[in-house]
C-alpha cells in the first residue's frame, strides 16, 4: 500500500485524527441502477429522518468542522463533502448521477457522515502521501469547482503537490472511467460508526458495484 505519513501540524491540531486507508482494483463504468437505487433509498430515508440543524450535530461531521475551525477555515463557507451532500439530501435537491466508484463514495459518506477521497492510484506522483494543512497561495485545482483556496485547509499531497482535501479532490488525480486502482482516504476526525463497521459497509459497496479485487485495508493514526 502506499505509505501515509502526517505533517506536525495535524499531530498538534488534532492528534486524534486517523484514516482508513483503502485501495483496491476496480471497473469503474456508469453507475448501475442498483446502486443509483440503494443511493436514492437511502436519501429519502435520510430526509425524513432529518431536518437541516440536525446535519452538523451528526458525530463524524461536527467533529470535521472542529476541525476545519482549529486549523483556521471556516466550515460553512468551505463545508466538508459529507456535510454538503446530506445538505443536499434534506434540502431535496437532486444528486448528481456520475460513475460507479464515485457514487459508492457518496454512498458511503453519507451514510458514516465522514469526508472521503477518492483517487486514481496511477495518477499519484511517488511512494508516499502525507497529510498536512494548506498553506496560503498553495495551487489546487478543485473538481467542478476550479482554483481553491486551500489555505487552512486538511490536506492529502503527493510528491507533486495536494490531490484532495475534505472539501474537495484535486483535478489531477480525479476518478474517470479508466481509473483500474482505487486509493480511498476516509478521513475519521470523529466518528459515529465504529471503523470496523465502515470498513464492511466499504468492502460491501465496493464488491457489490465496482468489481473490486485485491481491496487492502489500513488504519493509520496521527
């Protein structure tokens, strides 16, 4: 697997920090209805369930917003990707239909309410990943969303620079249909699922809708 290493600010900002480190290989094609189905089953599940103020009291997410506020972001203009999916459930809005292994990942953030990347392993520049904090006028290229102000930031780098943040995945590593090696980076700041139940639930989505082969698990703490 590839090594993970933590940069001293995230050990002195939040030393209870950890990841579930997955990578796998995988078909990542059109996402099959069965899974768009079990995804919108659960939305509809999620919205009666829950009304807007009750998103950022789920466990795994006010812990993530703890965090981006230590580290010096403001969450609610920069909000984590689990926080802004579910937003999106309960405000009924619909969600986005994209490939296999990307919808398993929303999948599999809203239903734990922790933040994760997804990253093409080939596309990662040497042996290492380190997770550290952004640093002010540090490039990053956002999906969808174009240059980022990563300053403040959780960030994922490489031996070239940042490929995801908990707001966002870099353009450089992205998920496409080509991507064969999956590497996952679910980031656990707090938790309201024990790791052991999110690593079943990830095995299960990832067996069941992307073919995965070979998939490895590891938990790394700060």
């Amino acid at each position: 697997m590839i090594d993970i290493k933590f940069d001293p600010a995230i050990k002195e900002l939040w030393p209870d920090y950890h990841v579930i480190q997955v990578e796998c290989n995988v078909a990542n094609g059109p996402t099959p209805d069965t899974l768009w189905c079990e995804l919108e089953q659960f939305a509809d599940s999620f919205r009666q369930l829950h009304q807007m103020p009750d998103i950022n009291q789920r466990p795994a997410i006010a812990a993530t917003r703890a965090a981006y506020k230590r580290f010096g972001k403001e969450p609610n203009r920069y909000r984590p990707s689990a926080e802004a999916l579910c937003r999106r459930i309960v405000k009924g809005l619909d969600l986005y239909r994209s490939l296999s292994v990307i919808d398993l990942i929303n999948l599999l953030s809203v239903m734990t309410g922790h933040s994760i990347g997804g990253f093409d392993a080939s596309k990662v520049e040497g042996s290492c990943i380190t997770f550290g904090v952004g640093r002010e006028g540090e490039p990053y290229e956002a999906i969808g969303r174009g240059p980022l102000n990563i300053a403040g930031l959780p960030i994922w780098r490489d031996a070239v620079g940042g490929i995801g943040t908990p707001t966002s995945d870099n353009d450089r590593t992205k998920l496409s249909v080509d991507t064969r090696r999956l590497l996952m980076t679910i980031n656990v700041f707090g938790s309201e699922m024990p790791d052991d139940e999110v690593i079943a639930l990830t095995r299960r989505l990832l067996e069941t809708y992307a073919e995965a082969t070979d998939i490895s698990f590891r938990c790394v703490s700060v």
